[in-house]
C-alpha cells in the first residue's frame, strides 16, 4: 500500500532521504550500505530524487554564533492592500534581503511573517528603521524576538 503523503516513494527512496537529511556529506557508497542497497542503485535512486524535484539541494549549516549572527527575530508584517501587485511588491522585495531567512504568506492577524538572523539588537534596530518599515507596502510590522532556539531546522517528518 502506497503512502498517501509521499505517492511516489518507496520505503528505499524514503530511508535515503532520512538518511540524506541526517548527513547530507554521506558518500554514496556510505549511503547505499545504510540504505541496504548496491551502490549503482543507490546513485540512480538519489539521482531521481534530485531529478524529480524531491531533493532541492544540499548545502551545509553554519554556526550563527560562529559568524555573528545570534539574534533571531519573527517580524510580522501587515500590508496597507491585500491585492495580488502588493504582495508581489513586497515579496519581490523581500527575495532580494539576505539577512531573511524565511517569509511565508500567512492567515491570522498578519500578511507575512518573517524569520530574520542580526547580529544583535542594535543590527536589528538599523534594519527596522532603514529596511524592514520602507518595504513596498508595508503598513505595520510586529517584531517578536526570539530568547531560545528549542527547535530549528528540523528534518522532515515522512
């Protein structure tokens, strides 16, 4: 019986993503002995996954603190218009900051929230005030900042 939330995947193609998401270094040798196969079948099946769209990428986590980037901040947004140009706007806009980290569309009491590394509060503060408030559209932002990091990042639940 096929799994509902992932139709084209095996249980091989799932444990090679698991396995992927643990260790995105592993070798493929290394990767097809966890994953119980051949290596020729492991590099074709991790090629697809690639091909297919399911593996987007693979890229290594950087120490925030080791780079000084700390401070953590959930900004929500609230746009002046809810049209589809205003938030192309500001999503347009928003793409081009490299100091955010996530921005999702969201239903509730704001347009957007945002995920935003800084060095510190200070850093924040410039961003805000030169930034963030003069983006296209913006009406009002709310800023949560973040004291711990209980979960971040996490692999994907399949």
């Amino acid at each position: 019986m096929k799994d509902p939330f992932t139709p084209d995947l095996d249980r091989i193609d799932r444990n090679i993503l698991r396995a992927l998401q643990e260790d995105g270094r592993l070798s493929n040798a290394d990767l097809a002995s966890k994953v119980n196969v051949s290596a020729p079948t492991c590099h074709r099946r991790t090629q697809r996954l690639f091909e297919d769209g399911y593996i987007t990428g693979v890229r290594a986590q950087v120490a925030p603190h080791a780079v000084g980037l700390g401070a953590v901040a959930m900004v929500g947004v609230v746009l002046d218009r809810s049209t589809p140009d205003s938030f192309a706007a500001f999503e347009e806009a928003v793409a081009g900051l490299p100091f955010v980290l996530d921005c999702a569309l969201v239903a509730g009491d704001f347009d957007y929230l945002l995920k935003i590394r800084v060095g510190d509060m200070n850093d924040f503060n410039r961003l805000h005030g030169q930034t963030l408030i003069a983006l296209p559209g913006v009406r009002q932002t709310r800023t949560f900042f973040v004291m711990k990091e209980v979960k971040d990042n996490a692999p994907l639940p399949f």
